[in-house]
C-alpha cells in the first residue's frame, strides 16, 4: 500500500489505524476480544481508490475522507435498523471462501514484497527470499510446538504465543552475521515520530473537493460499507466459534455502530479504515483459551495419544487494549529505528506466516486434506466420513474454489473495487441455490454454521438450525469441555436430545437452571422469597438460557 498509493500511507498511518482501533474496541465494544487493524482487503481498495481518481487529478485525502463519512452513515444506518440480523444466514460457506481469499493475500503481498528485492541486486533479493522462508519455517515450527506435547506447559504456551515476534526480531539481527552484513537490503521505511508520512497535517480539509467528488464518493463508500459488513461481522463469528466455549453474548448491532466511528474518525485523519482482522481475530481468542492435554480414549488406534481440550476463554479486554497502546508506543522515535531496521525479507516472511496460518485452520483446506488422503487412513471421527456421497464434497469444495477463484481474480483489475459484491453474494447462493442439489444431512457436514446458538442469539439464531439439536449439541460441547464419559455423559446427551432435564420449559442450559436452583434454594434460607430470587437472577445473569427459552415458547 505505500507503495502503490505513492507514500500516502506509511508505517505511521497503519500504526495509527491500529490504534485507534483498538482502544475503540477494546473499551466501548459488545464483542471486545475482535482485533481490529488494517486488513488485506482495505488495502486492495486503497490503492484501487488511488488509481481510480488521481489520474483525475482529484485530492485522494479529502476523498478518503468523503469516503469515510459517507460510510460513516451508511454503517449507523445498518446499525440502528438491525441489519445484522442479515448474519444469520451467513454459514462456514462465504467464511471459509472469504478466509482463503485473505490468506492469498497476504502470500501475494509477501510476493510482491520479495519481487521488488531486485532493484537492489541479485544478492539482496536471493537473501530476501532465504530469510522469508526462514522466518515461515521456524514460526510454523513454533506452532507445530504448542500444540505438541512436548516440554512443559508454560513453555509451550510461551513458545506458541510469542513464537513469531521472537522469530522477527532474531532474523532481523541475523541479516547482519558475516558477509551478510554487506549486501545492501531494503529495509522497513519510516517517517517522524508521531507524523503522517507525507509533509501533511493529521486533521483532513475535507471541504477541498469539488461538490461532484463528494457525490461521487457516495457509491465508493457503500462498497467500503458492503466490505466492512461482511468482514468485520465474519471477523466477529470467527472469533466467536463454535469451537471457542464462550459466556459473554455477542452485540453484533453496537459494534457496527462503532465501526461506523472509526471508519469517519480514519476518514478525518487520513488514514486507512481499520475493521476486524482475520486470521488475528480468531488467534486472539484462541490465545486466551484455558487448555489441558488429555489421553483420547474415543478410539482403540487413539488410546493415550494426547488431545488438547478447552475449559474456557479468559473473555475480557485488557489484551486488546494492552496491544493497543503498545502499538501507540511504537510510533515514538526510538521504536520507529528499530521498527526501520526490520528487512523486507523478513516482513515478507510475516506476510507468508499470517497467510498459511490462515490456510491451516481454514474450512476448504481440510476439506481438501481429507479428500486427498488415503481413505484406509481417515480418522472415522472426521464428521466428513458421514458424507454419503463422495461426490457431494467435491462439489462443495470446487464451488468454494470457483467463489475464491472470481473474488481473488477481480482484486488482479482495475475492477478491484467491486470486489465486495461478489463476497456478499455468496450469502444468498448458500442459502437458496446450493439446498437444491445436496442433501440437507449433507449440507449439516459441509457448511455447519459459523458461530454457536449462544453467540447467534441476539441476531435471531442460525438459519435452519433445530433448536433442540442445538442444545443436544451444546451439552455435548459442555460434556466434553467438562471431561464428563460413559453412561452419565450418554444419559445427559440423550435427555438434551429429547428436551428433557433441562428445566420445566424444557430448553437452555441444564447447568444454569441447577445453578439458578440451588441459588434459590439459598435465598429461600435467607428468607427471600422466590419472586425476589428471580429479579436477583435477572440482575446477575442467572438462568438466563431459561429465561430465553420462556419467552421463545411463549
């Protein structure tokens, strides 16, 4: 992007947008754990925006800013009429197209990066390449690592958590061992401390542009809307997994809300629009897991091997803020020379492990995994083993490739700009077109949704889920978090299943109404009677799926 826009965002305005993200988020936001920053795709329609209206000799600053207003109204508009209630039709099929989409782009840009070595000589670009490689391999290996058994806890986390930065900063110092130190290598540029990169002030004259540039900004800035919609709410889901045992409910409506701010504040200081980052989002809430290694008894081949299971998610809003404010801390002069010694090799090297890590945990590549392995070799407790028709997932996976195909090959165009619409139309080829050929037992296997009943509740819940095997489901999540086995975890399923134990109204959470009774049962000793032992549950939170499960039945 600093680049291709001509020096008009530099290290200084990233770092900003960062910022400013982040403590927005990370204070005043319904769904906190989100990391916020300056994505693959805003920069794809920065520099799109650059080469669409300089050449008409147009102020780009002043239609960022246009651009950001405009936006500005369009997101409280979405916000105060819920149309994130549009999000429960959003399914692991347009995540899963859209997280490969990222995770290329973030490989074609450490390509980009490592390409333009060569202007500095073959010597400089051969290095570039080793050390980016170098970088990739030893941040995989630390991740390969923190998921292993090996070592103690405290320094497997250790090592998974910090891994990648240690990783950068030893390559950067490793460039400059022996006759390395002579090659001449490109290095990250900066600016001053705490100023835009461009002899310019903070604050945008937006009034500088001519009133058919500020109209024209209008359907600029409804694609960046579009964009931000599906992004930063898929950012959300994400982070919010089924696989991520979750207490807090989301506030999908609010934070769009603040997305809106923050796109308008950006758009007045000039620079880039930050909104939810993927794959950061989702390792973000994957880092405050509480995790143990277990010996897996589910199969005779399995017997002792180790799984990690997830107890909890530390859920609150320190870390985010923390990375913030460091972030802040960054723009000082004494950090932006160091920052300026980092190489381009190693931050192409960045680039490449943020986008296998993205590839790793996507739906399509395990999917392709298990289609190319050997069928006498698959695990029977892969759900896609259930798949009757081998045929149905290659169908599944080729349309998934043909969405990443269509949206990766107009970001290669001056059509760039229009990418968001083929992102959002992946939503309604999922819900009414795909349901024509596959089967619906199929579709539950291929395309399950994104995030739990629970983190989907203020949205209206997912679209064409059974509630009550939404929370037989649930319980076995629980069962399993909670280590429950045998003919007591079978018992429990099975009543989940039927609807039964869990409360008179016969849906929630069955450890919620055990625990709302047993409060109850205290203040009835205290001598408060039940009506007031409600309206203190209502006020502390508890029973609260039993309460939600009332109000649907009535």
């Amino acid at each position: 992007m600093f680049a291709k826009t001509r020096m008009s965002y530099g290290v200084n305005e990233v770092l900003l947008a960062s910022v400013l993200g982040a403590v927005v988020f990370s204070v005043f936001a319904a769904q906190p754990l989100v990391i916020v920053g300056v994505t693959g795709p805003i920069t794809v329609f920065n520099y799109t925006v650059f080469d669409i209206i300089t050449p008409r000799g147009t102020n780009y600053f002043a239609f960022m800013c246009w651009i950001g207003l405009w936006s500005l109204v369009m997101h409280w508009f979405l916000a105060i009429t819920n149309a994130c209630n549009g999000l429960t039709y959003v399914t692991r099929f347009p995540c899963d197209i859209f997280g490969f989409y990222v995770a290329f782009i973030y490989l074609q840009k450490g390509i980009q990066v490592l390409t333009r070595q060569w202007a500095y000589g073959d010597a400089s670009a051969y290095l570039s390449i080793m050390v980016s490689l170098l970088v990739l391999l030893v941040a995989y290996i630390g991740g390969i690592i923190g998921g292993s058994p090996l070592f103690q806890r405290h320094v497997r986390k250790f090592i998974e958590d910090y891994g990648t930065p240690l990783t950068v900063i030893f390559f950067t110092g490793f460039v400059h061992i022996g006759h390395m130190r002579s090659i001449d290598l490109s290095t990250l540029p900066t600016s001053r401390a705490f100023f835009p990169t461009m002899d310019r002030n903070w604050f945008i004259s937006f009034w500088d542009l001519p009133v058919s540039d500020v109209f024209l900004a209008i359907p600029f800035a409804l694609l960046l809307t579009i964009l931000f919609y599906f992004d930063h709410n898929v950012s959300s889901l994400i982070a919010q997994g089924t696989e991520f045992p979750l207490r807090k409910p989301a506030g999908f409506h609010w934070d769009l809300f603040l997305l809106g701010l923050t796109t308008g504040v950006a758009g007045l200081l000039g620079i880039p629009f930050p909104n939810g980052l993927i794959p950061q989002a989702p390792f973000h809430t994957n880092a405050l897991c509480a995790t143990r290694l277990v010996a897996d008894d589910s199969a005779e081949s399995r017997k002792g091997h180790p799984t990690r299971v997830v107890d909890h998610v530390v859920e609150q809003r320190v870390s985010n803020l923390a990375q913030g404010l460091l972030t802040l801390g960054t723009m000082s002069g004494p950090l932006l020379v160091v920052l300026h010694l980092i190489p381009q090799g190693v931050l192409a090297g960045l680039f490449f492990v943020m986008g296998v890590q993205a590839l790793q945990a996507n739906g399509i590549t395990l999917k392709l995994f298990f289609l190319l392995s050997d069928r006498s070799l698959r695990p029977c407790a892969n759900p896609l083993a259930r798949v009757e028709r081998q045929l149905a997932i290659w169908v599944f996976v080729a349309l998934e490739l043909l969405g990443f195909g269509a949206t990766f090959a107009i970001t290669q165009t001056i059509a760039a700009i229009g990418f968001p619409i083929i992102i959002l139309a992946l939503i309604p080829v999922r819900t009414f077109l795909l349901p024509k050929w596959f089967r619906p037992e199929e579709l539950a296997v291929l395309d399950a949704p994104t995030a739990s009943p629970f983190t989907m509740e203020s949205v209206g819940g997912n679209y064409g889920e059974d509630a009550g095997e939404a929370v037989a489901q649930r319980e076995r999540e629980m069962r399993g978090a909670n280590g429950e086995s045998g003919e007591e975890g079978e018992r429990r399923s099975d009543e989940a299943e039927r609807g039964e134990g869990l409360g008179p109204w016969g849906g929630g959470n069955a450890k919620a109404e055990r625990d709302g009774t047993t409060r109850r049962t205290s203040f009835r000793s205290s001598g408060v009677d039940d009506k007031k032992a409600e309206a203190i549950e209502l006020t502390s939170g508890i029973g609260g799926s039993r309460r939600r499960s009332r109000s649907r039945k009535e």
